[in-house]
C-alpha cells in the first residue's frame, strides 16, 4: 500500500507540476497549455511512457520494491514569443513548476507539525512532504529538459552560449544516468528539508 501511495503521490506531484508551468505561462499570454488541454488533473492528458510508466517500474524492479521511485510526466507545451514577457518569461515559467512542489511541500509538512494525526494519516502526509520536496529538488538541476537548464539558460550571459550547447546536447544522457545512480541524494535533500519543516526524521 506504502508503495502504490508513492506513486499515487508522485504522478499527481508531476501533474501538480506542470499545470503550475502552463498556469504562469497563462498569466504571461501564452494559450497553449489551455488549447492543447493541459490546464487539468485528468492524469490521462499527462500521461508520459517512458517517464510516467516505465521508468517508475524500471526503478521499483531494480530496488526489489524498496525504492526511491521516480518519474516525470509530458511536458506542457509552451511558446515564449506568446510571452508578454520576453525577457524573464521563460524564467517565471520555469520557476513555476518547482514552486508548486515547495507549497504543496509545506502545506502538508506544517500540518504535520501543529496537528496531531494519526499514525496512518501521518505516514500518508510524510510521503507527500517527501516526494513533493524530492520532485521540487530534481527539477531544479540544470540538466535539459529540466527546470534548472531553462532557469540557467536564462541567466547564462551571451558568451557563455557554448556551455548551454553542450548540455542541451548531452545532457539528458547525464539525466538518465543521475536517475539511476544519484536520485537517492535527491532524497537525502528531501528528507533535510522534510526535517526541517516538521521537525519530524524521514527514515529513507
């Protein structure tokens, strides 16, 4: 049950996620996300194979069933040149999704920590702190498509242009080989921040 919750969890995380991003995109002009129907919390629309299916189960396989599991969900489709905001649109869009996770994050990490609740529900809750902190934390590493490569990108000055080459070009191989063998830091963050927050251990 603790694990079919996880990924209960982390697929409405994702889809909390990009919602959030078509949601700014939105507020700066940009329609897309609405037209293609994005803008919902029918997990269907969200639905990504590899991101969304396989590779959670790729993870629960190879951890025996122990875990971490992650995963991400189909993009929402974006266009910049919508955005009434040329210069830090890209940048509000892409903070927006990270966003999302941290409030939902907090949200159900200080209600753990002024509410008394019952050993289930806080079990429940803990997770949600958990996998929303972890999904906020993976998002922002500046690796393509990620959040943290369109905020770089963002910033980089001009003469830097050669570097966010490189990584659009490479980096999702990096991504890929981070997912299987450095995601547990991602965690390990998480469970600092969850700390944090409740005052409460995470044992991962």
């Amino acid at each position: 049950m603790t694990i079919l919750f996880s990924l209960l969890v982390l697929f409405f995380s994702i889809v909390l996620h990009e919602i959030a991003h078509g949601s700014m995109a939105l507020q700066l002009g940009d329609q897309t996300a609405k037209n293609a129907g994005r803008l919902t919390l029918n997990p269907i629309k969200h639905i990504d194979l590899f991101g969304t299916i396989l590779l959670p189960l790729m993870l629960l396989m190879l951890s025996g069933g122990a875990g971490p599991i992650f995963g991400w969900a189909k993009p929402v489709p974006i266009n910049p040149f919508n955005f009434r905001d040329q210069k830090w649109g890209t940048l509000k869009v892409s903070l927006a999704g990270p966003a999302m996770n941290f409030l939902v994050a907090l949200f159900f990490g200080l209600i753990i920590r002024f509410l008394p609740l019952p050993l289930a529900l806080l079990d429940l809750f803990s997770i949600i702190v958990l996998y929303n902190f972890a999904w906020g934390i993976f998002n922002l590493l500046p690796l393509p498509p990620l959040d943290g490569s369109h905020i770089l990108f963002a910033l980089l000055p001009e003469k830097l242009s050669h570097a966010k080459l490189f990584l659009t070009q490479y980096g999702f191989f990096f991504l890929i080989f981070f997912v299987f063998w450095g995601i547990k830091y991602v965690f390990l963050a998480a469970a600092v921040l969850y700390y944090f927050i409740t005052r409460q251990p995470f044992l991962i």
